[in-house]
C-alpha cells in the first residue's frame, strides 16, 4: 500500500479513537499523546522514530501553545473563579432574573413564558460576554431557573436553551469579546479582538435571531402538546439538594447590578479602547484587580478562589495543548498532504476551505478552542498567504470553531446534561440545534459575507 494512504488511513483510525476515547471519558491528555503515536505508528515510524517525534515535534507544539497562551488563560479563567467567589456572578442574575419575572407579568400564557426564557437567556449572555466560565454560568443560572419554570409550568428542559443560546451561541463571537477564542487568533495573525467587526455583527445578529426564532417554535409545539415542568423536571426535583438554591432569597439593588458589571466594563474598555495596542492579558488582569477592589471582604478565601482558578487555567491549557500537539503528529504525517490537497479540491473559495477545516477539526475535537488552535497552527498562515485580509481569517476561524464542538463528547455540554439531570434524549437537542447545526451554518453565512466584501 502507498505510504501517503497509509498514513492517511492512521490519522483516520487516530480520529476515529480520539473521538470514541472522548465519549468513554477518557482525559484527553492521555487520549491526545496516544492519538499521535497511532499516526506516527501508520506513517511507516520505527520506535526510535516514534520516541523522538513525541519528545520532538509533540512536546515542541505542546509547549509552544502552553507559552504563547498561558497569560491569556490565567487571568482569564481567575477572573471567571473570581466573578463566581465574589458574588458578582449571582447578583447579575438575581437582577435579570427579577426583570426576567415581571416581563412574565406574573401570567402563564406562551408570550410570557417565551419573554421570561428570553430574559434568563440575557443573564448568560451577560455572564459569559464579562468573562464568567461556562462552567460558571450553569451553577448560576439553573437555580433560578428552577424556581421560574415551576412556578410558571415552564419545561425544565428548555433550561438548556437558556445555557447555550445566551452562554455560547453569539456571545464569544461579538467584536471585543474577551473569550479565549476571540483572542487566540490574536498572537497568530497580529489582528485584535474587534477584528473584522462587521462580520462579527452580521453573525451575531443571525444567532440572536435564529435562537429566539427556534425557541419560540419549541415552545409552542409543547405548548400545543400541553407539556410542562414535569416529565423532564421529574429528575431535577428528585436531586434538587444537588443546586445551590443559597441564590433563591437574595437581592440585588440598582448599585449592586452596576457594581457587579463594573469588572466587566473596565475589562472591555481596557481591552478594546484604552489598551487596545497591548496584549489582551493586560486588560483581563486588570479586571481582576478591579474585581477585588470592588470585592475584597467578600471572598471567603481569596487563596482559593486563586487556586480554583489556577486549576481551571492548566486544565484548560493542558487539554488544548495535547490536542495541539495531536495536530502536530497529523503534520508530519506523509498523510497530511493528501489532506493539504484535497482542501483545494474542495469547491469554492480558500475561505470555505478555512471555514470547513476548523468546523471538522472542531468536531473531532469536541472543542472549540482545541478545533480554532489546530486550525491555527495547521492552516491559517497558509490562507494568509494566499492573499487573505487576516482580520478576516481570524473572524472566519473564530465563528467556524462554534460549528461542530458541541458533539455530545464536549465538556461543556455533558457538564449542562449532568448538573440539570436531563438526559441526551430529552436535553442534547437544544445544544445540538443552537450550539452546532446553527452555528456550523452561520460559519458559512460569514464565508459568503466576507466573499463579497464585507469586513
């Protein structure tokens, strides 16, 4: 057999394991190394060749992702530990989730349960636009949930659509974001994070649009089928000693609301306005400091909120890091460059080619950072050089890795199933619909937008 085909056959069965080994659970820093040693086994590699691969060429990439990126995880994954700790995070959806309530009209027709799910969506929308985790979010918003949909006789499911369509369907794609996927393409293609701002809107607009749209449908056929809070609730309440329902008797006052955003603003004015010419981990730890300031005596043990956000950076940077280092394998693989090839044989522009690598990869991976930083490292040097405006690339590359990360073997996304006690028949279609079909569509919406000139 052709070396090449063999060794585009390995990285197909490396994929296929990468893949399989992700649903299983198995941590992706022993699935990431394991992976490459399988391509590198079908690329003809004796095992003195293999060893020095995985302390060369692996490890290098490893490494290398981990140093270019670790200030940008640090303070960013700190200041989402901290926003939580703080109360921060909990008073911003206290506030939302009191307006959310009133929209409601204290009535139980579909205009106000559909006006109610929307304003507990803005609450993740704002959370997850001012740099609050994912992870986060979930604890946060789905105590008040809870709450709402009982007494509203709203489907407990649709408690996922909330999490996804304002947690991360449009929020990290919006220009100025400070999500680690807006500013990754950053050090590669020397953009900023309001880069191609245009496209950045347009996106956004049509997730916004989209999400509120597909809610509503879902909504009114249950609500044509007379479902309610129950079945799918039915598990919730059974472990509802599981929630942090410490949230349910508190207040937030108008200075409250605003002191809470403060961390957040200055962060986006730093990052977007004041120090805009810098690195963006100088605006995130700035947002820290200022989250202390504001919060010093409510931390109940600083260290620890430190420390939680410390493990949450190498966790996060460790497991991207493997998957990079995988694409390193796939790189010298003689295999490789059949993939190289067959990405010009794919109709239509080099910009769908960039858009449909980083949805695969992404898929593969099961994560958005992991898919954009493979795409990266991989292919965006390679379009750039093809004549292509890098701020383009970089908002191509940042909306196309929301396509295919939310497979049911994303982190995220089991996370929201396992804490709402929902499972993936009843639960996953939200995130399917809005965190991959949608946003695999939108990407190639902004391929055909920046085709025409748009930026």
């Amino acid at each position: 057999m052709d070396a090449g085909l063999l060794s585009l056959i390995g990285i197909l069965v490396a994929m296929a394991f990468l893949i399989i080994a992700s649903i299983k659970g198995l941590p992706i820093l022993v699935v990431g190394p394991v992976s490459a040693i399988i391509v590198f086994a079908f690329s003809s590699m004796g095992p003195a060749e293999i060893l020095e691969n995985m302390a060369g060429a692996y490890s290098e990439d490893f490494a290398g992702f981990s140093q270019s990126n670790f200030l940008l995880f640090l303070p960013a994954c700190i200041l989402g530990a901290m926003l939580g700790d703080c109360g921060a995070a909990q008073k911003i959806a206290i506030k939302i989730g009191d307006v959310a309530q009133r929209l409601g009209g204290g009535k139980n027709d579909m205009m106000s349960k559909y006006l109610v799910i929307m304003g507990l969506s803005l609450i993740t929308a704002i959370l997850s636009f001012g740099g609050v985790s994912g992870f986060v979010v979930i604890f946060t918003i789905a105590p008040i949930c809870r709450e709402i949909f009982k007494k509203m006789d709203i489907p407990w499911h649709f408690v996922i659509a909330v999490a996804v369509y304002g947690g991360s369907m449009w929020t990290a794609i919006l220009p100025g974001s400070p999500s680690v996927q807006n500013l990754m393409p950053m050090s590669y293609l020397g953009t900023e994070a309001t880069a191609a701002p245009v496209l950045a809107i347009v996106t956004t607009l049509t997730c916004i649009v989209f999400g509120a749209w597909y809610i509503w449908f879902v909504l009114r056929r249950n609500e044509r089928r007379g479902e309610g809070y129950l079945p799918t609730g039915k598990l919730m309440e059974e472990n509802s000693s599981e929630l942090d329902t410490s949230i349910l008797g508190d207040t937030c006052s108008n200075w409250e609301f605003i002191k809470a955003l403060l961390p957040s603003i200055v962060l986006l004015v730093c990052m977007n306005v004041i120090l805009v010419d810098y690195d963006p981990w100088i605006s995130l730890t700035i947002g820290c400091l200022v989250c202390y300031a504001l919060y010093f005596n409510k931390f109940q043990n600083i260290g620890k909120t430190l420390g939680a956000g410390c493990t949450s950076t190498m966790k996060s940077i460790m497991n991207v890091s493997a998957v990079v280092g995988f694409g390193a394998a796939v790189e010298l693989a003689p295999g490789f460059q059949y993939v190289v090839d067959n990405l010009n044989a794919i109709p239509g522009t080099p910009l769908i080619q960039l858009c449909l690598a980083t949805n695969l990869v992404a898929g593969i991976t099961g994560s958005a950072s992991g898919g954009e930083a493979i795409a990266l490292n991989l292919f965006a040097q390679r379009f750039v050089d093809m004549g292509i405006n890098p701020d383009v690339v970089h908002r191509v590359v940042a909306v196309s890795c929301y396509g295919l990360d939310s497979m049911p073997y994303n982190g995220s996304a089991i996370n929201r199933l396992n804490y709402t006690n929902l499972d993936y028949k009843r639960g996953y279609i939200h995130e399917f619909i809005l965190g991959a079909i949608f946003p695999f569509i939108n990407s190639f919406f902004c391929v055909f937008l920046a085709s025409i000139g748009i930026v």
